[in-house]
C-alpha cells in the first residue's frame, strides 16, 4: 500500500476586499517572507488573483495562548506552570529576533494572547504580521497610524502615534501578566469601572505578594522563583516611560534566569519601592485609554501619519 502521509495547514482567508485589507495582506505576506525562526508562524505560500487573497501557514494544533487563557481551552487547563514558563520565553525569542536579528528590524505592533500561536508541543509562535513595521538602521521610533489592541498599547503609542521596539517590550509585559494570572488585560469591576492588569499587580508586586497574583487553575502548582521572575520582567516591561522599559533581548535573559546580578538589579529597582516610588512622582502601571480615547487618538496620530514619519 502506498505511504500517504496528511500535512495539516492553516489558510486565512481575506473575507471582504478594501484597501485597508489589501494593504495589511501586503504587509503580513512581505514580513513572513523575511523572517525565519522557530517562534515566529511560518509562511507556506500565498495566493493573490483578482481579489481572492490567501496565505497558507503551518496549522497550530493547540490553537492560541488566549484561547488556553480565556477561551474554549480554558477549562481543560492544559497550561502546567512548565508550558506558560515555555511560552513566555519562546515568545520573548521570537519578537527578539524581529526587533534585533531581522533586517531591517520589525516592529509587530498587535502582541497579544490571541496572536501567539501554540503547536502540538506547545512551542509558542508569534503570528499576524498585517499590522507589522519595518524600522530603517538608525530610526528610533516611526509616528503612524494606531492600531492594536486596547490594554496592550503602550502610552506614548496609544496617544501620540509613536510606534518603536519599547511598544511591542510594553505590551510583552501585558501578555507576561496575563500568563501568569490568567486574568484579561482590562478587567471589568462594574459597569462603568474598569481596572488594567498593571493597575492590580504592581501593588501586589511593591508588597512582595505575588504569588497572590498566581492563576488559580495552576493549584498551587508552580515554581515560586519562576513566577517571581516573570512578574518582576513583566512590570518592567509595562512601565509608562518607554526609555526605562528593557529591550527584548534583554528580557529574554532575564526571563532565563541567567544573570543573578541582573535579576538583582531587577528585584531593587525602584518600582518595586512603593515609598521610593510615589515620591518620584512616577507612575509604574499604564495609563487606561478608553475606547473613545483610542478612537480618537487614533485619528489624531493618522493626520501626521501620511506617509510614516521616521525619527532619527
């Protein structure tokens, strides 16, 4: 009998044709035609005729971290502290190699639960490129239009259309969070109160609870030092001001755990000190946009977005 063997693959489908779609197609094809690595979605080929727009990808058996996190999967709780702990940094790989490795480097823009992939290993793969930027050698951030995901934005992105590498550390940290807690980045607490992720872990965080910030589905089991870890680099990662947020690579080496120096710098950063860190006037969780903030913002950014404006 013959030997035939099933490749399983993924087609995303562009559902109603516009210029906006054309352009994000354009985009996400461009963007995983460059990059290759073990923790980005893989590109198997693409079709463009007429106004039928295809692109096929290897198909991710166990769906997305959000749907683990919040979804159809989340009752199952098939992610044991081992496999968040592999996703956190199979994921921090992966936008490291776009932000450091690819040329020229590539700002994703949209970093979120729903858009890490995992496979049958539960290797995370970062995927959606359609709202993805090429950063010229030498540029440090490019003014454009917003797009994204409410509680995922970061400030200086989200109100003045400043799109840089510390955007996407920003919104890392976000997804960091969630990993850990299992809770949304914007949590409803009655019908007009709302309160980010950052908002309810940095408290936990300065009064040195956190393993109170733990998902409960985990019962219990977990690594206190990992977890510890990922919320310190988390918090780090979301902080207001973008010129104190980590790079990517170096958050990969933190999450590894393989400088204590560096994890003890991270652990008596000021952030940390809720005294040290009233009196510095600064705020270490992110400011909430509201969804008329973003609309409008968003339009605001687009006025001086037309072309992209690159700051050197």
């Amino acid at each position: 009998m013959e030997d035939v063997r099933v490749t399983r693959i993924a087609v995303k489908r562009l559902k109603v044709w516009s210029n906006k779609a054309e352009m994000e197609f354009a985009v996400e094809v461009e963007i995983l035609g460059r990059v290759r690595h073990k923790n980005l979605l893989s590109l198997r080929g693409y079709c463009a005729e007429a106004q039928e727009r295809l692109i096929v990808y290897d198909y991710m058996p166990n769906l997305s971290l959000f749907s683990h996190l919040h979804g159809q999967n989340s009752t199952e709780c098939l992610l044991d502290w081992e496999k968040r702990m592999k996703i956190a940094i199979g994921s921090a790989e992966g936008i490291s190699y776009l932000h450091h490795h690819a040329t020229p480097h590539i700002i994703h823009r949209d970093v979120k639960a729903s858009n890490v992939l995992l496979d049958s290993d539960f290797q995370a793969q970062v995927a959606d490129f359609g709202f993805a930027k090429l950063i010229p050698d030498g540029a440090t951030h490019v003014t454009t239009r917003v797009k994204g995901t409410l509680g995922y934005l970061a400030p200086e992105y989200a109100m003045f259309g400043k799109a840089s590498e510390s955007c996407d550390v920003y919104s890392f940290g976000i997804l960091l969070l969630e990993l850990v807690s299992g809770k949304k980045p914007i949590e409803k607490l009655g019908p007009s109160l709302k309160r980010t992720i950052t908002e309810w872990a940095l408290p936990l965080a300065q009064e040195k609870k956190i393993e109170e910030m733990v998902d409960p589905k985990l019962n219990g089991n977990f690594v206190a030092a990992e977890v510890s870890r990922v919320v310190l680099v988390a918090l780090i990662c979301a902080q207001n001001r973008p010129e104190k947020r980590p790079t990517m690579l170096e958050v990969v080496d933190l999450l590894k755990g393989e400088s204590t120096e560096n994890l003890q710098k991270l652990e008596n950063d000021d952030i940390f000190n809720a005294e040290i860190h009233a009196l510095s006037g600064a705020d270490g969780s992110s400011e909430f946009i509201s969804e008329e903030d973003f609309k409008t913002k968003s339009k605001e950014a687009a006025v001086g977005s037309q072309p992209d404006q690159v700051k050197q």
